[in-house]
C-alpha cells in the first residue's frame, strides 16, 4: 500500500487488487473522498503485483493515476462488467 499525491495535489492511496476475471489492478482511493479509480498492471501472480506497486515511484504512479486509470467498477470498455 502506498500513499502518493497526483498532479493536482489530491492524496490517493494506491493497493493492489485483483478483478473476477484476473487481471490485476492498481486501486487509487482518494483520501479527502470522491470516486476510486483502478488501472491494469501487466503481471502474472499477485506477487508480481505486490513488487510492481513497491517499486514504483510516485510520480510513476501520478502518471498511472491520471493516464490509464478510470473509475472503479466499470470495465476495460467503459461499462459496468
């Protein structure tokens, strides 16, 4: 688990989680409330997961957050799966 603060200044704690189908995730929860958001990570194990997310830097995760993240519970179309 890891705090970081993205672009705009706003906190989010960033944890690993995992989809029914899967895939594994970066979940981003905002601190100061508002909606979280998820973005895929390429790995196999949860394991990986875990070491991906430790190794990141913050301004990595910034980027994740603010390029390939979109909210919690809707698919990788855009829709609730």
């Amino acid at each position: 688990m890891r705090t970081i603060i993205d672009h705009n200044g706003r906190q989010w704690t960033a944890f690993v989680g995992r989809e029914s189908y899967g895939v594994h995730m970066i979940l981003f929860m905002p601190q100061t409330g508002g909606g979280a958001m998820q973005a895929p990570l390429d790995v196999d194990t949860w394991l990986e997961a875990e070491q991906r997310l430790a190794a990141m830097t913050e301004a990595e995760l910034a980027e994740q957050l603010a390029s390939s993240a979109w909210p919690w519970g809707e698919g990788f179309d855009g829709g609730t799966p």
